[in-house]
C-alpha cells in the first residue's frame, strides 16, 4: 500500500535526508519520498504494523503528523535531526 503523511517541522532537504535514511532502514517500507515544498512522505508500506513504525520514527525525530502535538521538545529534534541530515 502507498500512503501520504502531512508533518511538521520539515524545513529543508537536511531534514529530507534524515527522514528518508531513519525510515529506510524500516522493515516493510519502501519507496520513500519527501516532499519538502508540501510538507509530506510518500512511501510504500506493507502492513499497519509498518505504517505505526514510520509513525512513531518521524515522531522520535521530530516531524509528528500534522494535527499531531507539537511540543518546543520536538521542534528541537527537528532542528537536530536537520543538522545531522545536513552533514550527511
């Protein structure tokens, strides 16, 4: 199945870049893309166990699901996983 998820905090192709690297590594996804201009990750998934992982890895790195809390705390890790993304 191919879905779409709106998130926040994406700002840049530093962030792209770690977006894309944490949810490759996941089992049952595949065809990663993001979309900076329109705030969203496109990608492949095979079951709602993967769908709940790709949700849970952008939460843990900072870019929660539009409507989703957004806490000062996770816009921190944004800007930190965008550096990171940034330097890779």
């Amino acid at each position: 199945m191919t879905t779409t998820l709106y998130i926040q905090n994406l700002k840049c192709n530093g962030c792209a870049n770690t977006i894309t690297n944490k949810l490759s590594v996941l089992t049952n996804i595949s065809a990663i893309k993001v979309d900076v201009e329109s705030d969203s990750v496109t990608f492949d998934y095979e079951d709602t166990i993967a769908l709940q992982s790709v949700k849970e890895t952008l939460i843990s790195n900072g870019y929660p699901e539009e409507g989703e809390k957004n806490s000062l705390g996770t816009k921190a890790k944004s800007f930190v996983s965008c550096a990171i993304g940034k330097m890779n």
